[in-house]
C-alpha cells in the first residue's frame, strides 16, 4: 500500500480510569522527549494523573506539556480499558480493549466504541503480515511470570525464598535475588514462541537454568536445573496424519489436536505463554492431571485465559495475592503453597508487568516508536489497518465477525 505523509499529528497520553488503576504509561517522560526532539511533526500532551509510576513532574521537566482537556488531540493512547463515559467521540483511540475475542465483560464498550464512531487500534492486533506480534507488555509479562513460577515453587516446597517483583525498585535489583541462589533440579516446560517466551527464556538465562532439547527432557533427568522450550510441532499435531505446519495451524486449529500431555509427567513447573483462542486445543485436560506419575506442582499461566489453553485456570489472581492451589482429586480451590502431589499451585495474575511498571513502560515505549509512529505519520498503513477494529462506525472488516457482540 502506498504511503503518504501527514502534516502534524497531536497524541494525547491519557490517564489510566480502570479500576483498579494500571500504573504503567505507553510512553516515558524521555521516550516523549526523545520523539518531541526526533520527530517534529508530532506533539505530545499528556493528561495529568495521581497514579502512574512517572509522576507529572517528570513530563514537565521533560518539556512536555499537561493538559486535562486532550480533545483537540488527533490520537489519544493509554494502556488500559478507557470507560466508556471518558470515551471522545470520533477520535482515534490505542489501548488493549480486550474485545477481539468477544469477551462478554467488554460487550458494551465495544458497542460504545461503534456508537461514538472511533476508530479503535488494539494493540494486541498490531501485526506484521505473518501474524506475528508487533507491540505489548508481553517481554515483561513472561519476566514476572517466570520470577512468580520460581517464588511460588521454592515457598510450596521450602527450598528457598524470593521476593515479589512489585516489593523491587525495578528489574535490576530483582534480579540481585539470584546472586546467591542455587536452584535444585526442577525440571520447568516453557510454551510458546511470542514476546511473552523470549521474557521468560531471558529469566531462564539469567537464572542459570540450563536449555535441553524437548526429546531429551522426556527421556533424560539431570543433576542441575533444566528447561525446555515448547512450540509449534512440540505442543500440536493435526489429528489425522500428526503433522504440523504453521499457516495450516493459522488457519485450521480445530484440525489440531495437543501433543503436550506428556510433559506432565516430567515436569516440575509449566510456565505457558501460548496465545489461546476457543478454537485452539487446550495443552491438556483436566482428567490427565489424574495420572499416577504425575510431576508437575506449579503453573505460571502468564498468559491467563481462564478455562483456557490451562482448564484449571479458574480465574484471574491479583499481584497482591497472585496463587491459589487446585486440588485435582475435586478441582476445587483450595490454599496454596501446600506440599501435596494433589494440590497444583496456579499463578494467574493478568497484569504482570505492573509488578515492574516503569522497566515494562521503557520498553513497551522504545516500541511504539520505533515501530507505530512511523506508521501513524502516514496516512495509509497496512498494519494500522489490520489492528483497526472498528471506525467510523462500522466494523472493519477482518472483525466482521464481531457483528453480533458489536451491534446486539
């Protein structure tokens, strides 16, 4: 698609009104700055708020102007859910709506959206043409993720003891925990391939947990902490002839069956980062748990779809509380941090990288601007397009089958 240039465009960072409040920001003080002093075309204003991990005054020292009234802003971006009554009609809206799997807790701000005629860019549908995701919070959610597997299963067994990532200042020094602890051999299974697999693979390395092949894990134990890496044909194979092929899998999933269920028995921890839909296997079921040699004792669901890609996912825990047990003789909820064979403890928190706001804004900035702003300067954008909901009024029409949760 051609491209042609935009005169000025005037983004508007606005404040967090979800409840409870996310503490993270789309852009920094100094990524705001950095892209006022690099790209001239763009101005920056940003919505006062008690709440973020960058208090207003480092915008201001910045050079960056506070403004309570965005709505002569072109673009207004956040992270969060915007309520529907702070939502300016006909703007150009970026934040993670949470409606693109018609989750039924959105269902009236995805009709808001329609009705207010905005046009709705979800971040989690900015993609290259491979599908592959462009932008998200996911590096650091895996970062977390894997940090609350470690804590959970040291404090479960009463090998070791960690502290939360939200009790750090930020990354470096929850990462000074590690200089003096030296892990038993567990043996962790990590899914997936996205942002959210390359955050935890980077704790991985810096934990000194070593990398196996996925034959070997199966076959082999070993006297020092390992991991393996799980994705593609190593978790699903197509249920009549057990190959595996990407843009198959894209396009067909319910063809596809799980190749997972036996890892259960040779692992100690599951850290899953798979992107799940309804259409998508599960990686088990829950009467696989009911096996004899089942090993594994703790999941990291970092990226918590509940009654999803992990059935005993039964809902979504808080930083301040982040793990509950299932008992898998009755799947009930019961105490975590029990040392029983028949108690899974899950770790299901949805806003992991709150824990670590300010590091995930760094990044999460750093991105969008070397990889959104470009394409917002112009006016034609192939990517813009794909992860434009809705606008105008109408679904676009990769979401038309959105029709019936937008419109009834």
């Amino acid at each position: 698609m051609a491209s042609k240039l935009v005169k000025m465009i005037r983004i508007g960072v606005i404040r967090e009104r979800k409840t409870p409040p996310d503490v993270r920001v789309p852009l920094t003080p100094k990524r705001c700055a950095h892209i006022k002093e690099m790209f001239p075309d763009v101005k920056i204003y940003v919505e006062p708020s008690p709440n973020r991990c960058f208090k207003d005054e480092d915008y201001v020292e910045q050079g960056i102007e506070l403004k309570e009234d965005l709505s002569d802003c072109d673009v207004l971006i956040g992270v969060k859910e915007v309520p529907i009554d702070h939502l300016m009609e006909g703007k150009t809206y970026f934040f993670f709506s949470h409606t693109k799997k018609q989750q039924p807790y959105n269902k009236k701000l995805m009709q808001a959206l329609i009705s207010k005629r905005i046009r709705m860019i979800d971040y989690e549908c900015l993609t290259h043409a491979d599908h592959q995701r462009i932008l998200g919070f996911g590096f650091y959610a895996g970062i977390v993720g894997a940090h609350n597997a470690m804590l959970t299963y040291g404090k479960k067994h009463g090998l070791y003891e960690l502290k939360p990532a939200y009790e750090m200042a930020n990354y470096e020094e929850m990462l000074l925990q590690y200089e003096r602890l030296k892990l038993p051999n567990v043996k962790i299974a990590v899914t997936g391939s996205g942002k959210v697999s390359a955050g935890v693979l980077d704790m991985m390395a810096k934990l000194d947990i070593e990398s196996v092949e996925p034959e070997d894990f199966l076959t082999h134990e070993y006297k020092y902490p390992v991991y393996t890496n799980l994705k593609g044909k190593f978790l699903y194979s197509r249920t009549d002839d057990r190959s595996f092929h990407t843009d198959d899998f894209h396009a067909y999933p319910e063809k596809y069956s799980s190749v997972f269920p036996p890892y259960l028995a040779k692992s100690d921890i599951l850290m899953n980062g798979i992107y799940w839909d309804h259409n998508i296997p599960r990686l088990f079921e829950k009467k696989e748990l009911l096996r004899s040699d089942l090993r594994l004792s703790v999941i990291s669901d970092i990226t918590c779809d509940i009654d999803g890609s992990v059935p005993i996912n039964v809902g979504a825990s808080t930083i301040a509380d982040p793990v509950y047990g299932i008992d898998i003789n009755t799947f009930e909820k019961v105490a975590p941090f029990q040392n029983s064979k028949s108690i899974i403890d899950i770790m299901a928190v949805d806003n992991l990288p709150n824990e670590l706001p300010a590091d995930a804004s760094k990044y999460f900035g750093v991105q969008f601007e070397k990889y959104i702003l470009g394409e917002l300067l112009n006016s034609e954008s192939d990517i813009l397009e794909r992860a434009t909901i809705c606008k105008n009024g109408q679904l676009t029409p990769n979401y038309e089958y959105l029709h019936d949760y937008a419109y009834s």
